[in-house]
C-alpha cells in the first residue's frame, strides 16, 4: 500500500475526533438534547452556586430597605445598688435680720443675721429601680442616601439575575457541546465499524481471489488489504474510546451521578437558521448577560453618585420614647410626676465641612462611571464580532454540509462501482481501497461539518442569551 492511500485511511478515521472534548459522570436511557438540558439545569452546581447568589442580593436589598426605615425598641431592667441613693446638699445659709418686739413696751431689739452651716443628704431614690421604656426612632429626610443605597441594592439583585441566567446560559451551550459531541462520536463509531466490515469483505475477495491465482490479485495485494484491515480495526476502537468519552462527560455536565448508564435518542434533523447579522447583533445588545450586566452596572453606578452626592445635604430623623419606673420610694427623684412620660423629639445632622471627603468621593463615582462606559464600548465591539463569527462559522458549516452530502454520495457511488468491478477483475486492489478511504474520508466530512453547524448555532444562541428556550418544557 502507498504512503499516500495509508495517510488517507489514517487521515479519514482521526479526522472526526480531533477536537473534541472529554469529561466524566452518569445517565439515563434514550435522552433527547432537551431532556438532557433540564436535568442539568436541575442538578448542575453550578446553577446552585447562581442562585445562592440571587438571594442573597435579594436579602441585601431587603436589608437596604430596613436599613433607613423606622426602628422600635424595647428596653427594660431590673437593678439592684449596694444602697439608696442620696443627694448631699452642702452649704451655709446666713438667716435674714430681724426686729423682734422683745424690749419694754413692745420696743422692737435688732436680731442680727447669723450664718447657719446645711449638711443634709436628700434620699433620691430606693435601692431597687425597676425601668420600662419604648424608643422610636425614624429618618425623615436623608439627603437622598436612602434612594441611592436602596436603587444600588436593586441593581444588585438585577446584576444577580443576569448572573444566573448567564450561569444558565454556559449550562445550556456545555451540555449542547457534549451532548452533540456524543452524538457525533456515536456516529464516527458507527462509520469507522461500516468501514471495518467492508475491509474484511475486500480482505476476504482479495484472498479467494489471490488463492485462485488470479493474473490481477498479487500477494502485495492480499497483504495491502489485510493490512487496511488491521488499520481499521484499530481506528474503530479509537472511535469506541471518544464514544464512550463522550457521554461520560454529558453526565458529568448534566450532574449525574458517576458511573451512571447514559443512552441518547436518535439525533433529529439540523435545526434551521434564517438570521440575519444586524437583527442578530442588535438581539445580543438587548439580551446577552455580559451586556446587560454592564448596563445595570452604570445604573448602579448613577445611584453610587447619588448617595457620595448626599453628603452635601442635612439628615433630619424623628425620635420618640416612652418610659414607666417602678420604685418603692414614693418621694426624691421618682416622684409621682417623673414615674411615667414620654419624650418627641427632630434632630438634624448635618456635616458644614469634611475636608473635601464628600467631593473625592463624588469624583470617584464619575470616575467609575467613565470607566464602565469606556468598557462598554468595548463590549459592544467584541461582542459583535463574536456573533459576525458565529454567522460566519454557520453560513460555512451550512455549505460545507451540502458539498459534503453530495460528495458522500458520488463516494458511495464509485465505492460499489469499484467493488463489481474488482470482482470481475477489471480495477486493481488500491484502487478499491482508496474508494473505500474516500467514502469513509466523505461521510467523516459531512458529520464534522454536522457537528460544527450544532455547535455554531449553539454559540450563537449564548451569546445572543436565548439559549435557554431549548431548555424550556
């Protein structure tokens, strides 16, 4: 056999495997691509991961809200001193003058005054004081902080959305990748075992007819055919090797269990494709996950300029309190007046001067938001030239699945040909391999370029962020 018939044969079974991707898990029987997308968006961690995500954000919005809205509390408590408490009143207190009509005849005798030292320790209240009280306490006005912070937690959650459903997205386009990588090595596997029982045909017509002494069939061509024979056998468990490959990453990427059986329905028609490159860019725009990510991050970052904004301006809050004590002496400081009551109060805070902290912070904010909108400039390109490339990778994979068909066709054509006419000994033994290698080389054309399409339009539908309408019962 030549160097250049073994290099077809080589070329033709290792054609089909380069480039596809392995991983490991388990299954179920006879999945179709949309059962196996919502089984893994059901089991995949992942998916776990992106909604753990979305409510905690939603939890911080929740706790954004309640951050600036009315507080009640309740105290109360019982205590005990070593002793009363008492109130010394130290001092000395000079008595006024006084005429007394003490002499004869009712005469009045000046008294004059005399100082008169005070020590006295005024008891306040019993040792044991037993409180009750309920304080309010609600923003008013806060210079728009609480809007800000309250929008940013909201872009939070939103942000949290595009992440899940980006997580999703890679979901969707990694089970799409293995599942019709698996179908594609299924049928690699079938072909390469077509092959095979097509060699041990020739390989068995080449030996009757070398054994009959035919004038044609010469040892070199016996051994030539045995040899493509051997080559194929070894290819066909290459291609049992990717097949197997192949669905254990499916289930890995379903999240089955390891080890799992995994069977795959019959693979349906090619999907259709009639997009047009400016719809489809302008539907990534309002769609892909990155891109709106993006875009919520400006917003967010609009409401970052609001709250820095809101150190300028004064924060008013009302306060409120009621309080009831309880004391067995009925006197001193918790008289009958002061036993109960209740206090309403505005206070205003409001920072004249900071050092310029409020305006760095504002300037910051714009600077930020610079920052996201030159980075989105630069998203819109890239993404654009992804899906011009997609578009592109689909229009080429479309063509080459025509050519390819036709040329499957005319290879399987000039194979039977060939075959009836070696058996009447009118071609020689290469040249029915090499048919055979080219109705082999052929059909692992047209499924690769079977492949490609599936996997383009599954590219596509990610970056466009509508991948996941496959996945929908």
């Amino acid at each position: 056999m030549t160097q250049t018939t073994a290099a077809i044969l080589v070329a033709a079974g290792l054609y089909g495997f380069a480039g596809l991707t392995f991983g490991a898990g388990p299954g179920h029987d006879q999945l179709t691509l949309e059962q196996s997308l919502r089984i893994a968006l059901q089991n995949h961690r992942s998916a776990q991961v992106s909604q753990a995500a979305l409510e905690m954000a939603e939890a911080q919005y929740r706790q954004a809200m309640a951050a600036f809205g009315p507080r009640l509390g309740l105290e109360a408590g019982i205590q005990r001193a070593d002793e009363d408490r008492t109130f010394t009143f130290q001092g000395i207190v000079t008595t006024p003058t006084m005429n007394l009509p003490l002499g004869p005849g009712g005469m009045p005798i000046p008294i004059p005054g005399q100082p008169l030292p005070i020590n006295l320790d005024v008891k306040l209240y019993d040792r044991d004081v037993a409180t009750l009280g309920m304080n309010l306490s609600y923003p008013l006005y806060t210079g728009g902080k609480k809007e800000a912070i309250a929008g940013m937690a909201m872009k939070g959650v939103e942000i949290a959305r595009e992440d899940k459903r980006k997580t999703d997205l890679e979901i969707v386009r990694e089970v799409q990748r293995y599942y019709n990588g698996a179908q594609f090595a299924a049928k690699m596997e079938q072909l390469a075992s077509d092959t095979l029982e097509r060699f041990q045909a020739l390989e068995d017509l080449t030996d009757r007819l070398y054994q009959n002494a035919s004038l044609k069939v010469k040892k070199t061509d016996y051994l030539r055919s045995k040899t493509t024979t051997a080559m194929t056998r070894s290819i066909l468990q290459e291609a049992k090797y990717a097949s197997t490959l192949t669905k254990e990453a499916l289930a890995n990427a379903m999240g089955l269990p390891v080890n799992s059986p995994l069977s795959l329905a019959s693979e349906g028609a090619l999907p259709g494709f009639d997009g047009a490159l400016e719809g489809l860019v302008a539907d990534a725009m309002k769609f892909n996950p990155d891109k709106q990510r993006l875009e919520l991050a400006v917003q967010a970052v609009d409401h970052r300029i609001d709250e820095a904004k809101s150190g300028h301006k004064p924060m008013v809050g009302l306060e409120a309190s009621v309080y009831k004590v309880w004391n067995d002496y009925k006197g001193g400081l918790f008289n009958s007046d002061n036993r109960d009551g209740w206090t309403l109060g505005i206070g205003v805070k409001w920072d004249l001067f900071d050092s310029g902290l409020t305006r760095a912070g504002v300037d910051a904010a714009h600077a930020g938001k610079m920052k996201l909108e030159a980075q989105r400039v630069l998203l819109d390109n890239g993404l654009a030239l992804q899906i011009k490339d997609d578009f592109l990778r689909i229009q080429r994979s479309r063509a080459q699945v025509g050519d390819s068909g036709k040329a499957r066709e005319y290879a399987e054509e000039n194979r039977k040909l060939h075959v009836r006419a070696y058996q009447e000994e009118m071609v020689e033994t290469k040249d029915v391999i090499e048919s055979q290698i080219v109705e082999t080389f052929a059909a692992a054309n047209l499924y690769r370029a079977e492949h490609d399409l599936r996997a383009a339009l599954a590219d596509l539908d990610y970056r466009v962020g509508k991948g996941l309408r496959q996945a929908q019962p």
